[in-house]
C-alpha cells in the first residue's frame, strides 16, 4: 500500500454508539475499483468508564454481507479517553467491505471509520 497521502479515503462508519450497541457501516463496491489491500483507520472519541469498543473490518458478497473477516481492533476506555487505532489488511478477496462497530458497557462519542484504498489503474 502507498502512504497514506496518495491514497483515497472511503467512509465506513460515522457517529454514537451507545451501550450495548451495534452500528454496521454501508458495504463499499470493493473489489472492481480498488487493490486488494486497505487500511482501516478507527478514530474513537471518548469511551466512558468501563465501555469497551470493537471495530471489525468485514467482507462479503454483498452490501449487507460480513461473512468474511478481515481484522478486528479493540479499546477499553476511561472517561474522556480517546483512540486512533489502525489495521492493514492485505488480500481482500471479496467484492464489498464494511465496518461493525460495537460498544459494551459504556458509551462512545464518536467513533468514525475510514478505510484508505488505492484505486485500481486499469
């Protein structure tokens, strides 16, 4: 994958997720448009005490499809914390991507995900 700045940047996930609750991205059309590596990039704003919030990066055949997964990444808060964790994934193999947020015990305020791809040439 190149840096980060000559990549583009496509938007998973973008909002609250309170307790317990799940917030499932839009699938992305992957596979026509873009290589077969990305990075997912999860800004998590302030976690409450005792809150734990889980990003999956997943794939499927379709839209609403997470079949596959491709990587997870995990914080565990305290009041006022915040996060930017990151994953590289290589070998997507499936036609669309999304992000499943999920936060148990606390709330979370905000959380965005955003994956950087590199458009295919040709």
């Amino acid at each position: 994958m190149r840096p980060i700045n000559e990549g583009t940047a496509l938007t998973g996930i973008l909002g609250t997720v309170a307790t317990p609750g799940t917030v499932t991205g839009d699938g992305i059309d992957w596979s026509p448009y873009y290589l077969p590596n990305a990075k997912m990039i999860a800004s998590i704003g302030a976690v409450s005490a005792g809150g734990t919030v889980t990003v999956r990066f997943q794939g499927g055949t379709a839209a609403a499809d997470g079949a596959v997964s491709y990587g997870t990444v995990q914080a565990a808060g305290a009041a006022a914390g915040t996060a930017t964790l990151e994953l590289d994934v290589d070998g997507i193999n499936t036609r669309y991507i999304r992000a499943l947020t999920t936060v148990e015990g606390g709330t979370v305020t905000p959380v965005a995900v955003t994956f950087l791809a590199e458009p295919r040439t040709t």
